[in-house]
C-alpha cells in the first residue's frame, strides 16, 4: 500500500499535534537553538569584521604597493616613483574608494629625555582621512594640515613615553638612501590615541614633502596604500593594480599582507560551523527522545499499519516527514526569533568592561553584531540535514516491529 | 685687557663651538688667529657672526692629543684612555690605547658621520642612526654628540645674555637657541666662556626651561702653547653619581698629520 503524499504529510501533522505538550517543548528547544546558533554566528561574524576593518585600516587599505624588496626591509632605499599615467588612472577609477601615497620608514625619535624606535609616516593627511585614519581620534591639538606640515602628529603613550607634550620639538633620526643620516627637529602639533597601545606607541606622522626632503627623495614614496569597495575580494582590485604597474614592484592585498588577520577570517569560518555543528548536537538528543517516544506510544498503531499492508519504507518515511514538519516549523520560529533580536542591536553593543582583553585580539569595545545570509543558511541546512539523519534511528526502529508481536503489545 | 690679543679669541670659541666632538671641546687655547679684534671689544656682540668666523677659521687646524676618559657610576667606575687626531672641523679618529681588552677600538668622524672599529671582530660599523643616540664606549656622551661638526654654528641662534667680572676675568654667557627644524632636542643651550675663551661651562636646557646636562670645565693650564681645560665633566643634573670625565694628558697642535690618517683603512690598519 502506497500512500500519497498528501496523506502522509496529514498523518505525521495530526500524529504531532496528539500530545502537543511534547511537540511545542521540542519545537521551542529548536527554536532557542536556532536562535542561538544565529545570534551568536552574527555577534563573531561582528567581532571578525571589526577586526578585520580595524585591520585594514591599520594597514591601511586592501591593497598596498611597494618596491619588490620593501616587505623585506622597509628601508628608504626600496622606494617607489609618485604613482602617474597608467597606475593613477587605476587609482582614480571607479573601483578605488581611496587611496594615498606614503613615505613609511623606520626612525629614532628623541625628546630630551628619551628615545624610541618608531616608524615615520610621511603622509599627506587628505589621503590619510579618506583611507581610514578617524580625526576623532586626535586628542589633542590638530592633524595635518597638508602634505607640506612642518609638524608632527604622535601617539598618546609614545608622549608619555618621551616625557614630552604637545607643542613641544622632538628629533627624528633615519638614514637617507645614501646611507648618511637624515634628521630634522619637528614641533608636536597634534596628539592621537588608538584602540590598539601598539600604535600609539610606535608611530608618528608627518607631512609627506617634510619627509621627502628630510630623506632626500625628492617625489618618492614607500608605498601606495588602496581601498577598494569590500574587503573580501580584494585580488579584483590587486589584480588590477598589477597590470600596470612595472615588474620590479609588489602589488599585494590585505591578506598577503596580513596573514594573521586572514587566517582568523578562515579559522571563523571553520568556527562557526563547528559551533552550529555542536549546539546542534544538544538538540539532537532532544529530538531524537522525542520522536522515540513518540514512537513508542504508538507501537501498536504502527502495528496495526503494518498489518494492514504498509511498507516498513513508508513508516520510516512517515516517521521522516513527521520531524521534518517539526524542525521545519523550529527553524521558521528561531530564524524570525534571532532576526528580531538582531535587528534592535544593529546600534552596537557597548562591550568596554572586557576592552582589555578584546585589545589584545585586536577587536575594540563595541560590537556590531553581523548577520550573513550564508550563515543563516548554514544554520537552516545543518538543522534539517542533520535533523533528518537524527530522526532516522527512531523511524528505522519503528520500521523494524513485527507486525504481530506489536500488534499483541500493551 | 685680554680682548687686545686677538688671537686668542680664535681658538677659544672654537673650544666652545666644536663642543660636540669633545676631543676638540677639551681645546681651549691660545693660539693663532686673524681674528679681528673689533668683535672682542664691540659693545654690541653679533654671537653668530663671531661665532661663524671662528669656524671659519678652525680649518686647516690639527690636533693630536692623549687623554683618558673616566666614567662614573654609584657602584663603580672605569677609565679608558685614548689617543685622538683631530683636523679642522669635520674630522677626527680616536684610538683607544688601554684598558687592554678595549686596546684597538677606535673610532673615525667624518663630516656627520662615524665608523667604529673593533679589532675583536676585525670589522669596522658605520654607526647607522638608529645608533645614534646610543652611548659611546659607555660613557655620558651620545654618539651623536660625539660626531656632531658644525651644528652649534649653523642650527642655532646665538645671543650674549650676560656679562661679568670675576677674578680679572669677564665671564660671557652666550644663550643657543635652535632653529625650529634643527634636529635638537634641546630648548637652549648655555655656553658660559671666560675672557681668554676658555669654555667654563655648557648647560643644556629643556624644552621647560629645566636645566639637564651640564659640561663643566676645570683645571685651566697651558698645553701645547694653548690655554686647554685640562678636565671636562658631563654630568645629568638628575642623577648626580653618572658622570663622565675627560682629562687631557697631552696635547699637541698643528703638527704634520700624514695624509690619509682619517681613512677607513686607516680605521682598521693603524699607521701612526
């Protein structure tokens, strides 16, 4: 006997709905755990993407250009021309949001008192803002004012480390491609902090002409920093850039550049499968005790199906259909339950009681949670996938009576 | 009037003015000069034109001396002497001669510029300038206040702040200010510098009007036809147990230096 499938679908609803009790606690345990597969997926995806940004800013942008050898020794003499023709042309089209030419080397800068070994950005401060460099985080005195700034801009702690202040004239030593030194006092015209101590401490900008002259390099730069439009794809945009620069230059994305940065974005990946895969686990229990005992309330039902001529094939599937309508109706109530949350928090949630350890990951004090269609989806198919192999061990197990010895059980 | 001998003068402020490379700031003498005699007895004393004819005049004037160099801690102490050729305003070479598991090291200036070499390793460095601000061989002198030539003439403005009368000599104070891109921390500089233009005292000042380092000179004599501090001390104002001494021994000017002493190759194979 072959039942249609109307029939069937009809057969497991009403079987749900007997002891309803059962049902709406096993429809709720699924629904939290969809929730909180969702929530949590988006609240990491969140902190992931912060970090990520908070990342290419610090780079800054999503492709950065440099001589072949300036990765490897990021001295004045790996330096580029000032990007023209062919290369600014890319850099001016449509899929550049921002980019700036900098002059980036390893320095000495004394005060007094002290001295430290900072990297020197020789920056044109226009350029800066629009790849990334918050002015509100300048906490004393200014930015910038132009590529041709005679002073400089330092971090907060590396002021306290120098026991010096704003206003005050700081000496900063490097090397010049010849290979003599190249120093110049600059007057501390602004004071800036940063969500990471690391960068406070251990860089300084200053106008771009100030320090080409200081280096003599006339118009050369260490690298060319781009943004594109979306961090993920960033080999589009390298690619692009590749093609018209010459052979002798390295063309490289945030993720070459930062390795550690993009393997967190892979090992997020990993994790939030794992964690789906795991909270589904617990449910699982749930739902397997759930159709069990729903089968064995039932034994001398299926009993009699069975001697009524229905195929062990079409219990199984009975018994199939019966969860699948249950982690159906689960997911739509914790997928519409973890959207709903999630939107009230878009705002951001204030996360500065844990900042210092959150720092150290190199994710800052609010987080915005993030949800992803491919995440919701990965919730969805894990729960049904792995749902319907769950129900399989009650189904199989209610396809395995014997007809009359069910028949004859009490 | 001491001012009525103009040659003096000469020597005296170069003492003052090559203060950096102290093996010439010990220096203060009498000596030969042109220098005319109407910026010693002006009223109104231009400090930077004064100050540039005496570099001017420094050129082509050598030195050789020996001195021992003692530096000074809470807990111990320790001496190293030298030997130190001097030419003009941009070179010099210093050659360490005891204790003997320093013997050998030396170091070149050129210019802005400095090599050490240590026989230990057979290889001469060129001091890069992340280096700079390092000590040299231990002592209260930064590298870059040994190597530095001609900034105290060309990165400051000078003016007399005061004058005088002690022990039949007028004491001048010259107050330094750096240009605003010089490359010096400080906020000025003192030089305190006696008649004869011995160089008594250089005070370095931060950017708060709060004194730091001192350099003080003592022990006045004749050397080498000059009048030479024989002892100069550089000490931090904050920690009074660090000092570091220079004491010249002897000291000779302008003598026949060979030519190519202040080489690298020199550096490394010594021929005098």
């Amino acid at each position: 006997m072959v039942l249609p499938a109307s029939v069937m679908a009809r057969l497991a609803w009403r079987n749900l709905w007997r002891n309803y009790r059962r049902t709406l606690i096993m429809l709720l345990a699924i629904t939290v755990g969809v929730w909180a597969m969702i929530f949590m997926t988006a609240l990491l995806r969140g902190m992931v993407d912060d970090m990520v940004n908070q990342g290419i800013g610090a780079l800054p942008g999503h492709v950065q250009v440099h001589a072949l050898a300036y990765r490897d020794d990021p001295s004045i003499n790996h330096s580029l021309p000032a990007p023209q023709k062919a290369l600014l042309d890319v850099l001016n089209s449509d899929q550049v949001s921002a980019w700036s030419s900098r002059v980036k080397v390893p320095t000495m800068i004394s005060s007094e008192y002290e001295n430290r070994g900072v990297v020197l950005l020789g920056v044109d401060p226009e350029g800066e803002l629009a790849l990334g460099f918050d002015a509100s985080d300048i906490i004393e005195g200014r930015f910038l004012s132009g590529p041709d700034d005679r002073g400089i801009v330092i971090g907060r702690k590396l002021m306290q480390r120098l026991e010096t202040r704003l206003g005050k004239r700081v000496v900063v030593m490097s090397q010049s491609p010849a290979n003599t030194i190249a120093d110049r006092g600059f007057r501390i015209v602004g004071v800036f902090r940063a969500e990471l101590e690391g960068r406070e401490e251990g860089i300084v900008y200053a106008g771009r002409d100030v320090v080409q002259a200081m280096l003599g390099v006339a118009t050369s730069v260490s690298e060319i920093a781009v943004l594109g439009h979306d961090y993920r794809s960033p080999e589009v945009l390298a690619s692009s850039v590749r093609r018209v620069v010459a052979t002798d230059v390295d063309v490289s994305s945030w993720r070459e550049l930062d390795p550690y940065l993009s393997s967190m974005t892979w090992v997020m990946d990993g994790f939030v499968l794992v964690w789906m895969v795991v909270i589904f686990l617990t449910l699982s229990f749930g739902l397997v005790n759930t159709l069990m005992m729903a089968v064995f309330e039932r034994v001398r039902e299926i009993g009699l199906m069975r001697a009524l001529g229905m195929r062990p094939a079409a219990i199984v599937y009975e018994v199939l259909v019966e969860s699948m309508i249950l982690l159906t109706l689960g997911l739509l109530a914790g997928d519409l339950l973890a959207i709903s949350t999630l939107i009230p928090l878009e705002e951001g949630i204030d996360v500065s009681k844990l900042s210092q350890g959150l720092e150290m990951m190199g994710a800052s004090s609010m987080l915005y949670p993030l949800l992803q269609w491919q995440d919701l989806l990965l919730a969805n198919t894990v729960v049904i996938g792995l749902g319907l192999v769950a129900a399989l061990l009650p189904a199989l197990r209610a396809a395995q009576y014997r007809p009359v010895e069910a028949l004859r059980k009490t | 009037m001491k001012f009525s001998t103009p040659k003096v003068f000469v020597s005296g402020f170069q003492a003052t003015f090559k203060l950096r490379a102290i093996f010439l700031t010990v220096i203060c003498a009498t000596g030969l000069s042109l220098f005319p005699a109407q910026f010693a007895t002006a009223e109104i004393f231009n400090a930077s034109e004064l100050v540039r004819a005496v570099m001017e005049h420094w050129r082509g004037i050598n030195s050789y001396s020996e001195m021992t160099m003692t530096i000074h801690r809470a807990d111990w102490q320790r001496s190293i002497s030298m030997r130190v050729w001097s030419e003009g305003d941009k070179l010099s070479l210093v050659r360490v001669i005891a204790p003997k598991k320093d013997t050998g090291n030396g170091t070149l200036l050129k210019d802005n510029e400095m090599w050490t070499y240590s026989p230990k390793i057979n290889r001469i460095i060129k001091i890069p300038s992340s280096m700079m601000r390092r000590a040299w061989l231990g002592s209260d002198f930064s590298n870059k206040e040994i190597s530095k030539s001609t900034e105290i003439l060309n990165q400051y403005v000078h003016s007399l702040i005061g004058q005088t009368q002690k022990d039949g000599h007028t004491i001048y104070t010259i107050e330094a200010i750096p240009h605003e891109d010089a490359a010096i921390v400080w906020g000025k500089e003192i030089l305190i510098i006696r008649d004869d233009f011995v160089l008594l005292e250089e005070q370095y000042w931060d950017q708060d009007n709060k004194l730091v380092k001192v350099m003080q000179a003592r022990d006045i004599v004749e050397m080498g036809g000059r009048a030479v501090a024989r002892v100069l001390r550089m000490g931090k104002l904050e920690s009074p147990q660090e000092w570091t001494e220079m004491t010249v021994s002897s000291i000779q000017f302008d003598l026949e230096l060979p030519s190519g002493i202040f080489t690298l190759s020199n550096l490394r194979n010594p021929r005098q």
